[in-house]
C-alpha cells in the first residue's frame, strides 16, 4: 500500500492572500512574534494576541482555496493508495478545498482552547480572554493556535505517517521551523522517496530527492498530475 504524506507551509496560502510573519506588510508587519505568538506574550497582553488572532481569522474566513489546495484534494480522492496532509498552516484552506485527512500541527484559527480545562470548541468570529469556556465556564480562553516555545500537536501520529510514507513531499514550508523541518530526514530514513515544491530552494533543499520550483497554484497541479498519471 503507497502512502503518500504531504506537509504543507505558508506558501501554499499565499497565493490565496494569506500573509505570513516573514512577509513585510500584512497583518504580521504590525506586531512583533514574541508578542503575539508565544505564551509569555499572551501572559502579558491576552487583548492584544486575541485582537491578533481575531483579525487573522476574520481574513481567513473570506480568503479561498486556490488550485494547489484543489490538486492536493484531487489527490486525495483519485489516488490509488493513502494520501495525508500535515499542514503547519492555521487555516482551513485545505477543508475548503474538499480535503479530509488533514492534521493542523499547528493548531487552526476556527478552535478555541480552554487554559482552565483544555476543552475545545468552535471559536466564535470574535473571542477574547473573557468568552466563557463551554465545558467548565472559566474565562481562560485563547486561540487554539501553537506558539513559539509550545509543542506542537499530533506529534506521534506524524511520526508514524512519516515512517510508513513511500512518497513525503513539502509544499510552501521554508525549511526554518522545527520539527517539521526534520520531517524529510525522517521520512527517507524509513525509505520513502522526497520531493520540495516550493517557489524557491528552501534553507533544506538538498535534503530531498527532488525539486520542483515555481509558485504552488502552478508547480502543486503539475506534480499531482504526474502522480495520477
Ligand atoms: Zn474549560
């Protein structure tokens, strides 16, 4: 059975006008990232990091799947064997787009978390530190998004997608952020065959077998093609 295990990054949702902090401009641009993506950042000024990430989801909620989040789909429902995406993004692009085995390692704009319990639930468009906790009815909610300096989530569950993946592609990551970028060295050490998507080399590209350079609406479609071939 070929097992195909997808990880994602900013880049696939750029083109969808989704920002990311390394952009200059954009919603990033105004804040600094110990502020509004760490826990000691939302200790200080939970307003503030809650303003943030209700601005972003509100982006995201109008923002719409391109052609590189309709390919990984169609990858989904046309391949012969299993197809996973691990996404690093927070948004729901790949859902929109029609895809089902998708585990947001980072967390998701659209889920709040309790700090009191750990409950989760369906973030409402505007939340704050006060908007009660369904299950325990504490006002510690935050975004259910992983910080700098959290662990991120699924961990163990990626571990063994990656090691029983024959084929591990990256789409749109940069290579910079751990633990994802290990997630190649994993992968081929149990033998599955790598592939980098991306618009340029990242800080790891000769980590993989393959490359394919170019923006994703263009170069994701193309690779799925090929592999559906
Ligand atoms: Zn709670």
């Amino acid at each position: 059975m070929s097992k195909i295990v997808i990880l994602t990054g900013a880049g696939i949702s750029a083109e969808s006008g989704l920002g990311t902090f390394r952009d200059e401009g954009g919603l990033w641009a105004q804040h600094r990232i110990e502020d509004v993506a760490t826990p000691e950042g939302f200790a200080r000024d939970p307003d503030l990091v809650h303003d943030f990430y209700n601005a972003r989801r509100q982006q995201a909620a109008t923002a719409q799947p391109n052609a590189a989040h309709i390919a990984l789909a169609r990858l989904e429902r046309d391949y012969a064997g299993d197809v996973v995406i691990v996404t690093q993004n927070v948004d729901s692009l790949h859902e929109a787009a029609g895809s089902t085995a998708v585990l947001h390692m980072h967390g998701r704009l659209n889920s709040a978390l309790c700090y009191g319990c750990g409950h989760r639930w369906d973030a409402p468009p505007e939340m704050g530190l006060g908007t009660p906790c369904p299950a325990c009815g504490a006002a510690k909610t935050r975004p259910d998004v992983v910080w700098f300096g959290e662990i991120p989530y699924f961990m163990e569950e990626i571990a063994h997608h990656l090691a029983a993946a024959t084929v591990f592609a990256s789409i749109g990551t940069s290579g910079q952020v751990y633990p994802a970028a290990n997630f190649v060295q994993e992968a081929r050490a149990f033998g599955a065959a790598t592939v980098e998507l991306n618009l340029e080399p990242s800080e790891i590209s000769r980590a993989f077998d393959t490359r394919r350079f170019g923006p994703a609406t263009e170069v994701v479609p193309d690779w799925v093609h090929s592999l559906l071939a």
